[in-house]
C-alpha cells in the first residue's frame, strides 16, 4: 500500500482556500440566513452588505447564541430523538422547526461577529492550524493585497490531514 505523502511544510492557504465563497447579506432575517446556512450544508458565511464590503461572519453558533440568550428556544417542542439519534451526519431543516429565530425583523446585522479572521495567502498551513487554535475560529478568509480572495476552514485542514490515508485504513 502506498500513501501520498504531503509536504504540509510547503503548502499555504492559497493551495488549500476554497476562492468561490457563499456569502450572507448583512440585511439577510436570520431565517433566510438558517434556511441559507442548512441548504448549503455549512456552519458559518462570510458577511457582506450592500456594497459587497465584507463586514462580519454568521456561523451556527451565533444564531444557537442568540437564540439562547433571547429565551427565544421552544423547549417544549424539543425532540427526545434530536439528542440521540446522531444528528451530526446530517442536518436535516426539519430538526431545526423547534428553534424560534425571534422576529422577522431580526436581521444578521443584528448578531454577526464584525470580526474577520485573515491570513494572507503566502501563510503557511501549520499557521493557520496554529491560529485556529488559538483565535478558537473553525475559518479564516485568504487575502491577497488586503483583498479576500479565499476561505480556509477546519474541514478543509481536516481533509489534507486525511489526504492519501483513505487506502492504509488511517
């Protein structure tokens, strides 16, 4: 059996950034924004407003976060089984029914983190492992002259962990 072998010393966040990147509109309800997130089968999008100025990041958490904070969450209509029956292979819009997302009105300007996690293209990967970690950030948006040209996620450094460890059982 032979493995590819990676030389993660060599690779940078512009061999691993995915560059065509699902954006959120900052005037987005959080509705249309869950119902955006869960179709697309991700956890967080970058968001821009009307200009298409980058200004924040809406991930999963944000939204379960405010939803918490707000007492916005309909226990009574939890399900036993959404604990039990290993929802994390996937998410199905039908398990989330039981989250009240608030008002219509409530937009992801409203809950978004300004905050954007960038690296510029030239990083290598251990860095953005490194800063990852240490920024407690699951992605990082790839610049190129101060301009974002791409994403890394956690999955994205997950998979080149895996790359070439399909065959010997790893």
């Amino acid at each position: 059996m032979s493995t590819v072998q990676l030389d993660l010393k060599a690779l940078t966040a512009k061999d691993l950034m995915t560059s065509a990147m699902l954006t959120l509109s900052d005037q987005m309800t959080l509705q249309e924004a869950s119902a955006f997130l869960t179709e697309h089968e991700i956890s967080g999008a970058p968001v821009v407003d009307e200009e298409g100025k980058f200004v924040g990041v809406l991930s999963v958490t944000d939204v379960a976060r405010d939803c918490a904070e707000r007492g916005e969450i309909a226990t009574e209509r939890f399900f036993r089984h959404f604990y039990s029956e290993g929802w994390e292979d996937e998410v199905d819009p039908s398990d989330m029914e039981h989250l009240v997302l608030g008002s219509e009105s409530r937009t992801v300007a409203d809950i978004m983190n300004p905050s954007i996690f960038t690296v510029p293209e030239d990083t290598p990967v251990m860095e953005l492992a490194k800063t990852m970690i240490s920024g407690r950030v699951h992605r990082l948006f790839v610049t190129q002259r101060e301009r974002l040209v791409g994403i890394v996620t956690t999955l994205d450094l997950l998979r080149l962990l895996t790359a070439g460890n399909e065959s010997s059982g790893r």
